[in-house]
C-alpha cells in the first residue's frame, strides 16, 4: 500500500470517528435536554398542583365556615324571635340548650375572635330565656287569697307591679346585649371570611347607638379569654 492510499484510509478513518463522535454528543447532549425539560415539567405540574389543593383546601374551609357561622346565628335569632313573640303566662317552645350543639362546629373551624363571639351570643340567649322565665314567674303571682284587707291588698298589689317591672326591665337588657352581640358576631364574622367592607364600621356603630343609644361607643380591643375557657 502506497502512502497517498495509506494517507486517504487514515483521512477517511478520521473523518468518520469524528462523525461518530459528533453524533454520540449530539445524541447525549439531546438526551439531556429531554430529562431536564421533563423534570422540569414534573416539577411545574407538581407546584401546579400543589397550589391547586391549596385552592381547594381553602375554598372548602371558607364553605365550612360559612355554614357553620350561619347556621349558629340563624338558631340564635330564631330562639330570640321564639322567646320575643312568646306570651307571658307561657313557657317558650324553645331550648336554648340547642344552641350549644351548633356551637360546636363554630368552635371547631371558628378564629379566636368569631369564638368569642359566639360564645357571648350563646351566653345572652340563656339570659333572655331565664329572664323570660322570670317574668312569667312575676306575672302569674297572684295578688293575695282574698282574706287581707284592702290596704294590704294594694301593699301586695304595689310590690307585684315593682317586681314585675325589675324582670321586665331585665328582660329588655337581655335583649339588648343579644342585639348588641349579634352585631359583633356578624363583624368578627365578616372579618375572618374577608367580606367586611370599609363601611362596616360605621354602619355597625349606628346600629348599636340605634339599639342602646345611652351607650357610649368606643374603639377598644376585644379582651380574649384563653382558648381553654373558650370550649
């Protein structure tokens, strides 16, 4: 073999390891590109649906709030109208006792603030009922057994009406602190699902100062009781 053939097999060896070699690193290099793109994509639909449950999780939450903040209040004022249009000889049709029950989910899924509320709303509505109670009490007393004189008579008449007065004079606080604190629950409630409005304030003032207008309203922070008093 002459050294011009030699020299064209060498030229020709070459050219073809070279070609080999570009076409390995082209495949390698493309080969990369493809894994890094799919570990890319699993990783954006990977954070894709990460984010898609915490959508889901959070709009399921704000659901389970919205039920159970209005089915307790939705309770409350309907044992609150119940006692309202109930006749003084009467007994209520009510238990106020039923309220604790929708209390519960309130406590499970409720902020702090929304809690509390509750809490003071559960609490005025076992007020007005006893105060109800208490009237009805005053009310059905008797006057006297007929045997005491006309004087003494008008003695028992007086201390009946004083007394009756007082129960229905704490009735009407009751029902007035319940009003007031339904206000506060609709606020702290409407605050914790993001619905409350830049008017709230001052509409919920004028609606207290229109239940209680001797009351005077100031700015102060709620005073939380422990989480532990709250169950």
């Amino acid at each position: 073999m002459d050294a011009e053939t030699l020299r064209l097999l060498i030229t020709a060896g070459t050219a073809i390891v070279a070609g080999l070699g570009g076409a390995g690193l082209t495949a390698y290099i493309n080969r990369r590109n493809t894994t890094d793109s799919l570990a890319s994509a699993r990783a954006t639909t990977d954070e894709q649906w990460k984010r898609t449950q915490e959508r889901e999780h959070t709009t399921w939450l704000r659901d389970q709030k919205m039920e159970a903040y209005t089915t307790f209040m939705l309770r409350a004022q309907s044992i609150h109208a119940e006692i309202s249009a109930a006749r003084f000889e009467e007994i209520p049709d009510v238990d106020p006792e039923e309220l604790v029950i929708d209390r519960g989910k309130v406590k499970i899924l409720g902020s702090p603030k929304v809690r509390y509320a509750a809490r003071s709303l559960d609490t005025c509505v076992s007020e007005m009922f006893e105060a109800h109670m208490y009237v009805r009490i005053q009310y059905m007393e008797g006057i006297g057994d007929g045997k005491a004189t006309e004087e003494d008579e008008d003695r028992i008449r007086a201390r009946r009406h004083n007394r009756l007065m007082e129960a229905l004079d704490g009735l009407h606080a009751a029902k007035v602190r319940f009003s007031m604190h339904l206000i506060d629950y609709v606020e702290e409630v409407r605050n914790d699902l993001g619905t409350a409005t830049p008017d709230d304030h001052e509409l919920n003032a004028s609606n207290r100062a229109l239940i209680d207008p001797d009351r005077e309203i100031e700015d102060e922070e709620v005073d939380l009781v422990p989480d532990g008093e709250l169950a």
